[in-house]
C-alpha cells in the first residue's frame, strides 16, 4: 500500500510539474511574441491578421483564439464553448478556410 501511494504523489507532482513548465513556455513565448512587433513589416502582417480574424463570427473568432493563443485541445474548446469537440474542429477548420479567402486576395494596385 505505500509504496503504491508514494507512486501516486510522485506521478501527480510529476504532472503538475510538466503543467507549469508548459505554462511558463506558452507565457515565455508570448511575451517574445510582443518583442518582435518591433520590426514594421511584422507589425503590419500583424495588424492585417488581427484585422482578418475580427471579421469572422464570433464563434469562430473563439475557436481560433482558444486553439492558437490558448494551446487548448478541441476537446477542452469544446467545453469551454458547449459544444462537442467535433463541432470545434469543424469551426477551426471553417475559420481557417474564411482567413485563407480574406488574407488571399491580390493587392489591386493601378500603375499609371
């Protein structure tokens, strides 16, 4: 019996461990991602991203956001939306889809 509890402590700090080092990594990459706004031509491809993404509904809009900028499982969106995490990944993919059509379109530009 102790040694099957002394293994049942270990694996949950093993876990929790695992989980704050992911968390830091995720914050520690966000905070990088803000750093390099500072180059203009990432900034503009940025904004033009932010931009494309505030035009979708925004069930999608969610999706989108929880997936990339959360690290979420489609299951965990699911939830978090009430929904199926089937009907998440149809929502991502749809997202996807609609910023692949916004973001394609050829810049119209006129030469004298």
């Amino acid at each position: 019996m102790v040694p099957w509890l002394y293994r049942v402590a270990w694996n949950l700090a093993q876990t929790e461990r695992l989980a704050n080092r992911r968390r830091r990594s995720r914050e520690r990459h966000a905070a990088a991602g803000e750093a390099v706004q500072d180059d203009p031509l990432e900034r503009l491809i940025a904004d033009e991203v932010l931009t494309s993404l505030l035009r979708l509904d925004n069930p999608l809009r969610e999706v989108v956001t929880a997936r990339i900028w959360g690290g979420l499982t489609f299951d965990e969106i699911g939830k978090l939306c009430g929904t199926s995490g089937a009907t998440a990944l149809r929502r991502y993919r749809d997202a996807l889809e609609q910023l692949h059509r916004i973001l394609s379109v050829p810049c119209t530009t006129t030469n004298p």
